[in-house]
C-alpha cells in the first residue's frame, strides 16, 4: 500500500512538474508583454495562454471535417455531427470522382483533337501535292488553284512546240519547230 502511494505522489508530481513547466513559458510571454507578477491581470493573461494552447492543440488533432462541423455549431459525438462529417465525405468522394472522371473525358477528349489535327494536316498536305502534281502537268497556277480540290482529273497538258537544229551538209544550220505532224524550218 505505501508503494502504491509513493507511486500516486511521484505520478502527481511528474504531472504537476509537466504542468508548471508549460506555466513557466506563459508566465515569462505574459512578463515581456508587459504584466506584472502577482496580479489579477498576469494570472488572467496565463490562463489564457494556456486556454489558447489546448485549443490550438485538440484542433490541431482533429481533421478537415470535424473542424468544418464544428464550425458550424455541431457538437462533437452527436448524431448530427456524424451526419454533417458523412455527408462531407461522400461530398469528398464525389468530387474525387468528379476530377477523376473529367481527367479521363479530358484525355479522350485531346487524342479525339489530335487525331483531327494530324487529317487536317494530311488534307492539307494532300491538296499541296496536287496542286503541285497539277502544275507539273502543265497547269497554270491559277487553273490549278481553281480545280485544286474539285476532284476534277488533272487537265491534259497541251503539247508544247520542239525546236530543233538542223546542220545541213554544207555546214548551214536551219532551226526547225515541230508540231504535231508539222514541221516548218526557216
């Protein structure tokens, strides 16, 4: 019996020794604020300290929820605080899958872009390789442009004259343009 209360003293001291130690650090803020020791005042300026010390404490411990609950007037271990925490949970749960669901819809969404951006960019390679194609074919810019696109063949070209030069036996050279069958020489 005499061990047990030894042990009561030692637990009561070791509590009241933890205690005065958290007294000591209000007792020395409430000094350099300007408080002097002794009156009503200090001892008023302590405890708050120590009232704002467990309350930083036990809302520091508490979560997101509790602390949105509490905020708005629900006591802690009520039916109507769990409710008001559930209801901010599945609100929580929702919007993750809300995010997770846009993110989803967002990446189908810019592979459904890209891919209509590559045909854009092949559509407009296509119509400059025929508007190329219908140039060398002998198409004037402008006729080119115009049927660019149309799905109109390539217009056949017209055949250009050939000049050519002839050396006659006696060293003499004749120019010569052929078209068609008809040759005419000068």
């Amino acid at each position: 019996m005499r061990n047990q209360a030894i042990k009561i003293v030692c637990f009561f001291s070791i509590a009241f020794n933890a205690f005065a130690i958290d007294l000591v650090k209000h007792e020395l803020i409430c000094e350099d604020i300007g408080f002097k020791r002794k009156t009503e005042a200090f001892g008023k300026c302590v405890l708050e300290l120590v009232d704002r010390d467990q309350t930083s404490e036990s809302t520091s411990s508490i979560s997101a929820e509790d602390q949105t609950c509490q905020s708005y007037g629900f006591k802690p271990k009520t039916q109507a605080f769990s409710e008001c925490k559930f209801k901010l949970d599945m609100a929580k749960q929702e919007s993750q899958k809300a995010i997770e669901r846009y993110n989803r819809e967002k990446a189908e969404y810019d592979q459904q872009m890209a891919l209509i951006q590559r045909e854009r960019d092949k559509a407009r390679a296509m119509k400059q390789l025929e508007l190329g194609l219908r140039m060398m074919g002998g198409q004037s810019p402008v006729n080119a442009i115009n049927s660019l696109g149309t799905g109109a063949p390539i217009s056949p070209t017209t055949p250009l004259p050939i000049n050519q030069t002839i050396t006659t036996p006696s060293g003499r050279m004749i120019s010569c343009t052929t078209i068609g069958n008809n040759t005419s020489c000068n």
